[in-house]
C-alpha cells in the first residue's frame, strides 16, 4: 500500500489516491517503450528520478531498468491488457543509476502507434512516506491496512476501495467504482463471491474466512489464494445500505497446506512395491502434471545393481570413482516423453550445467526459475538437451538431489512447459519433500532387492545344480523362488543315487521365508542326503530328520530368546521315496506334506497317499512307509504345496489341474515339468514353487544275476566262477578280477559269520553292483588287521579295490554290497 501525503492530509484536501490519478507531466518519469520492449523516449523527469540521461537508455532493452528477475509470463500479461485498450498500474522496483533499489509506482498505458510502431507510454513516480492529516482516524487505517478493503453499495457495484484491494486486481480504481465484480475480474470466482454478498444483505449475518483460488490483472498468470469476509454496513437506523468486504492474500498459507497435502498423498502412490525402478517411476507419474510437466528420476547405477553395497556412501565421496546415473524413470504431460534425450535403463548422466557430481553428496536443490537454452554453458555442455528445451518450451527447472540414510541415491529433475508459471522458492520444498519421501522408499527397495537376491542365490547355491537318476530314472525338475513381496522359501528337492541301483527321491518346504528358511533347507538336504547314505528305509529316516528340526528349533529359540526374549518355531514338511528299478517298486513316507502323484503308461492319474505323518519338527509321532508297483515309463511327481495352492488356495482343485496336465501325450518329464509349472503359475505368488518328475525304467533280466549260496566253504568256488562268467558275458572283462575277489571275499564272511539264507547278485546298470544277502542283522565293521594278524583283511581289501561298498537293513536281513565304475558307454 502506498503510504499517505502528510501536506494534503493537512490541507484537507482529496485521499493522495486521488491526486494520482492524472500524470503530471511536470513532476513525473515518462518514458514510451516499444512492442519490442526498447527504450524510444525518455523524460527529464524519468532523467532525475533514474539519474539516467537519455544517451544512456534510448535505445536499449527496458528489463535492463528493472530491479528484479526476470518473469515472461507477468511481462506478457500486462501487454495483454494494455493491447485490449486497458492500463495497468504496480508497485516495481527499478535499477537507479547508481546501483541502489528503487520503489516506484509504475503505470503503463494502453496501446498505441506512432507511424506504424505500436508504443506504450510508462510512467512512474516513487513511493514516498505521506501522511494526511484532516481525515478521520478511521479512514486513515483503512487506507493503510495490509488487507484488501472495499464496499459495496446495494446493487453490489463498488463504492470505496483501499490501496491495497487497487493493487491486488491490478485494476485502477476509476475503472472500479460505479461497477461490479463480475464485470471487471470475470475469472475470480465473481459470480460466487457476489452470491455471498447477496446473501449477506438478505440475512445480515457475516460471512468470514471464505477461501478460494483466483488471478488477478496484477499477476495474470500466476494463481494466488485469497480470504474474504464480508459483513453488511447499517447506518443509524439498521438499514443495511451495503456490504463491506475484506481480502487478504493467503497465498503462502494455502501453498504450505498444498505442500502437506501432496506429501502425504505421495506416501500413499509412491513406494508401494520394493522395486527400485517401480519406486522412481511411481514418483515421476505421481508429479506430473500435479506440480510439473516433466519429470526425470535418474539413479546411480549402484542403487540398481543386485550386486554388492548397491549404493554410493557420501562418506566415500565421488573422488575415487565415478559413479554413472541411469534413467530409472520419466513421465510427460506429451505422450511418449519426448523431451526425453534418453530413456529408461539407459545411461542418462545428466546434470544441470556448472554442477558436477558433487551435487550428489552435499548439493542443495537448485532452481532455475527461467531456463535459457542459449546460455553458453547449455550450448556447450548439454547441446541436444537444450535443442530439446527449445523444442518444446520447457522454461522453468528444479533439480533435487535424492539422498537417504547417508547414502547418495541420485537426482530428480522437475520442468514446465505447458504450465506458464515459473518454479518459485515454494516449490523448491514441496520438490525436495517429494524427493525425501521417494528416496527412502527407493532405499528401502534397494536394500530388501540386495537382500532378496541374497536369499535367492543361496537357495539355489544349496540346490542340485544337476540331477541324475541313473539307468532306473529319468528325472526333470522345476524351481520357483516366490515373489520378491513374500521373501524367499525354503522349498527344495533333491534325486539321490543309492545302492543296488535304486534311487531316492526328496521333496520339502521349510516354513517360513529370507534367508533363514534358505539356511535351514541347506541343512535339512545335507542332513537327508547324509542319511540316505546310511541306507535308512523312509519312514527311519523321516524319524532322524525330525530329530534334528527339533534340535534346530531349540537352537533358535534359545537364540531368540536371549535377544528378544521371544521363541520362535522352527518346521518343515518332506516327502522321501525310494524306488527300485529291479522289482518296479516305491516305497515312500511323509511328514506332513502333499502326496505325489503318479501316471501310468496308459495315462491314469493317482495320488497314492502314505500315511500323512505330523510335520518335521512336532516330535513324539511315529512316521510309516507305504510301497507302490511303478510299472516301466510310469511317472512320479513330487511337489511343494505353492504349485496346487493357486490364488483360491484350493490345493484339491490344484491336484486335479496338475493332474490333468500331466495326463497328456506321453512327453519326457522336461517338457511336462516346464509346461505343468508354466500353466498353474502363470504369474509370481508369494511362496515358492518345487516340482520334481521321474519317469521310470526296469531293470531287465539282462542286467540282473543272482545265485543261492549253500552254507558251505567249498561253495565259494563255484559261485566265484559263475560271477566271472556273467561279468565277462557282459563284456566287463576288465573288471573280471576285482569282481571275482569281492565276491569271494563277501560270500565267504557270509558263510562264516552270518545266517542262511545266502544270495548273491549282480547288477549291471550305470555301476557293477555286488550283492550278497543273509539272514542276520548284525552289520560287518571295517578292521585295520596288524602285520601279525592272520585275518581280518577283507573288508579291507573290498573297500580298497571298489568305489563304495556299503551294508543295508532289509526285512528279512541285510545286504552288503560293493559297486565298481563301468568304463565307457553301458552297453
């Protein structure tokens, strides 16, 4: 508001408003500008309040005499509205001749042309401190007051206005009085304030606080944000004879509850997934177009990679390597982003000219709120980015550094370019709160992403990396890490060569995810494949494991315990079969976990199912065995509960589904297990998926010899011969010597120390197995005979001349065996 003149204020005279109405040619600056905005006539009076002389400003640019930034879209508004045959009156500080600020009230004419050229006519005069002495105390504060004032006569046409309401409108005041609102500010919500004030004079109650948003002549391209009260005026005898309003800009405050507002609206859109690439682009989409018109988020290529810290620590600082920036995600008010000189997963490296990487670790955001593509440093630096500027008009830029736990992330860069207004210092916190809130998230992303691939690569480091099932199987499997969201499980499986030519099939599902389930599936493997070895039927060694999960709960519990005073459980379930390609024959039991599922050759479908047993882990429950014929090319499965559970969780509904699929045309197990897998988990769930499929082969007569052992020493002899001679029939000649010694030395321990009946056999598949079977329980044990012992060598000696031997438990007895690697091709 324009200070009052003390001298007329003493004189009685008119409000100094008035007295400025006219230009006074005598006293003030004058000056005609062109369209093109160049200096063409220059007063004496604009001479002594500039101390510019003419040969100075004639001629050139008139922005050169202003004392602020630049600002095109106010520029272009008020050369509207002078075009359309309006003046404009405001309050600017121009550049005086010696360096200092100062304050003018500057009034530009409506157009007009001498010769051909259309001109404006400025002039201006300085704000000086006036006082008016005579008028009423009370005119004198409304004159003065920081708040817009008006009133209203009855038909809603103003009667009086305040400096301070002149300036908001940037409507003189001549235009104002004797007119309406509606007439003069058709884009400020007229028709809804003049509602209130009709309301007003009907019911005389005042209105207060009434917020909205509007322009105004004197800002016409930049929003602002007003309250307004209104209260009716009354004279002595309470008739009501018009109405009073109030403005104040509020500009500021509703900026700051905008601000809160899209904050917290960004919490909910931005973050939602633990993706980094989600996580930026969720915060470009989010900012366009509510506060820019495009956005670039580009990341450090640490923050992407699965390997590693994955980041880039401040504390390091960018001195000893160079980090590179990727787009990790871009949005546009234009479809397809063209302003774009890069696009997503490719290198981006950009930063605003004169800035350098050290903006990453301690820069602060920086405003541009005028972009100039033919600066120097944007030629010469970011050439094809200012071509692109250009191109598309993108005038104003904000670019906020993302940073989060002390740790550099990258940059996001905000521009506009269909919005006229410029980037203000507000917009910087709103731009560096968005980027706070976005930086967290991406960290928190990138730190679960590095833990998850973690957890993943340890599963799969303690899965087979190659299964095998001999001559008896042809084996397929298929694993499926469940999705990020959910964390890493702890399913496996597992094919496992045994004596004789059998083999064991494992599957299981720790419970639970991260990295421990994936620790405790290792253990439990290693602790299954262990006790394979030992040659433990089904349901022994289901009995064995679950001592050990229950070692391993209390293990963890008493660890939990001491750090969080909390337990914690630790279970699993497993399904662990072993079949037989000699007699065609499975046995299996279970802990708790889903029954395979077998196909015939003709294409029947079955899930035989064991007895359940409790899950690993429970304890005190005894496990049992159940045993299947599978006929030759039959097909066993073994899967974990995530294949059939599907998003319904009906596991019924699953089982008929894989069963079907599996029930086709006859298909190696590889093809079935990627197309069953493919099918019933066509998108990511959270818990993951094993399946493991084995298609089986008999073990002909061909391959399989065995003789009955009289009780009888001098029996060894005849039956070392005939073993000779079936190895050798089978063209295993080489191996005819080391043969004939194992089994003279076995059958011999068999008649001496074991109980009748005696049985030998020979098996010929991917090894030469002998076997030789008695009635007695009692397992042999290994000696080391001394130089003076007499015996005591045997077993000794078999263990030296074969790759494994061995002894196992069967209902009848024992079996000890000794196997040999067939050189070459079987034939």
């Amino acid at each position: 508001m324009a200070p009052m003149d003390p001298a007329r204020e003493a004189s009685g005279g008119p409000p100094p408003a008035a007295a400025r109405d006219l230009l006074d040619a005598s006293s003030d600056a004058a000056a005609i500008v062109s369209a093109e905005g160049a200096v063409i006539g220059w007063t004496r009076g604009a001479e002594t309040l500039l101390g510019r002389p003419a040969s100075e400003v004639v001629g050139g640019p008139a922005e050169g005499l202003l004392a602020m930034d630049r600002d095109p879209a106010r520029v272009a508004g008020v050369v509207e509205r002078c075009r359309a045959g309006m003046g404009w009156n405001g309050l600017i500080p121009l550049r005086h001749g010696d360096g200092r600020s100062l304050d003018v009230d500057l009034r530009v004419s409506a157009a007009f042309r001498i010769g051909g050229d259309e001109c404006f006519l400025v002039s201006a005069r300085e704000e000086k401190p006036q006082w008016t002495v005579g008028q009423s105390v009370l005119d004198g504060f409304l004159t003065r007051s920081p708040v817009g004032m008006a009133v209203m006569d009855l038909e809603l046409r103003y009667v009086w206005l305040n400096d301070t309401l002149e300036r908001f409108g940037g409507v003189p005041r001549e235009q104002r009085l004797g007119r309406r609102l509606s007439e003069l500010l058709p884009g400020l919500q007229a028709a809804a304030i003049e509602g209130l004030m009709r309301k007003v004079l009907d019911s005389g109650v005042p209105v207060t606080d009434y917020e909205y948003l509007g322009w105004s002549w004197a800002d016409p391209h930049r929003q602002h944000a007003y309250s307004t009260s209104f209260f009716p005026l009354v004279d002595g005898a309470d008739v009501v004879t018009g109405v009073c309003y109030l403005v104040q800009d509020v500009t500021e405050r509703w900026t700051a509850r905008r601000l809160l507002t899209l904050v917290n609206e960004a919490g909910t859109c931005v973050g939602t997934t633990l993706d980094v690439m989600s996580t930026a682009q969720e915060l470009a989409d989010f900012a366009v177009p509510r506060f820019a018109d495009f956005v670039v988020v580009d990341l450090l290529e640490p923050v992407l990679s699965t390997e590693g810290h994955g980041a880039w620590l401040t504390d390091a600082g960018p001195a000893s390597v160079r980090p590179i920036l990727r787009r990790a995600g871009m949005s546009s008010v234009r479809e397809g982003c063209p302003e774009a000189v890069v696009r997503i997963g490719e290198r981006a490296g950009f930063l605003p000219p004169t800035h350098d990487l050290k903006l990453l670790v301690d820069g602060e955001p920086i405003l541009m709120p005028v972009l100039d593509p033919s600066a120097p440093e944007w030629v010469a630096e970011e050439p094809e980015r200012a071509e692109r500027i250009r191109k598309f008009g993108l005038h104003s830029l904000i670019s906020v550094p993302m940073r989060a736990r002390n740790t550099a992330l990258g940059i996001t860069t905000f521009l506009r370019s269909l919005n006229p207004m410029s980037f203000q210092p507000d917009d910087v916190l709103l731009a560096r709160e968005l980027v706070a809130r976005a930086a967290l998230c991406v960290d928190n992303a990138r730190r679960y992403t590095r833990e998850h691939t973690a957890a993943v690569t340890l599963q799969r480091s303690l899965l087979p990396h190659a299964l095998t099932g001999g001559t008896g199987l042809e084996v397929a499997s298929a694993y499926l890490p469940a999705d990020p969201t959910g964390g890493v499980g702890g399913d496996w499986f597992d094919v496992i060569p045994l004596s004789g030519a059998r083999v064991g099939l494992v599957v299981g599902d720790v419970v639970g995810h991260g990295i421990t389930a994936a620790a405790t599936m290792g253990r439990l493997r290693t602790a299954v494949q262990t006790l394979a070895d030992m040659e433990l039927p089904p349901d022994e060694l289901l009995a064995h494991l679950d001592d050990l999960v229950l070692r391993l709960s209390a293990e963890k519990a008493d660890d939990e315990a001491v750090r969080r005073n909390t337990s914690s459980f630790l279970g699993a379930t497993c399904l662990y079969a072993v079949y037989d390609p000699v007699a065609g024959r499975c046995t299996m039991a279970r802990a708790g976990h889903p029954p395979p599922v077998v196909v015939t050759p003709e294409g029947q479908v079955s899930f035989p199912e064991p007895p359940a047993g409790p899950p690993l882990g429970l304890g005190g429950m005894s496990f049992e065995a159940t045993e299947i014929e599978l006929g030759e090319h039959s097909l066993i499965g073994l899967y974990t509960d995530g294949l059939v559970e599907g998003a319904d969780g009906d596991m019924e509904r699953g089982m008929s589904r894989l069963a079907g699929l599996l029930a086709g045309p006859h298909a190696d197990p590889a093809t079935l297990c990627s197309a069953a897998v493919q099918q019933l988990v066509p998108v990511p769930q959270p818990d993951d998926i094993a399946l493991l499929l084995a298609r089986t082969h008999i073990l002909g007569e061909d391959h399989v010899a065995s003789w009955d052992v009289p009780v009888d020493p001098s029996a060894v002899a005849d039956v070392r011969a005939r073993a000779t001679r079936q190895v050798e029939e089978w063209g295993l000649g080489d191996l005819a010597v080391t043969t004939e010694l194992v089994v003279s030395e076995l059958v011999t321990n068999a008649i001496r120390y074991a109980e009748p009946p005696i049985r030998l056999r020979l098996l010929r598949d991917a090894r030469l197995t002998c076997e030789v079977a008695d009635a007695s329980s009692t397992a042999p044990r290994l000696r080391h005979a001394r130089s003076t012992d007499e015996g005591g060598r045997g077993l000794f000696l078999v263990a030296q001349l074969t790759d494994r031997w061995g002894a196992r438990h069967t209902p009848e007895g024992k079996i000890i065996w000794a196997e040999q690697e067939i050189p070459g091709p079987v034939r």
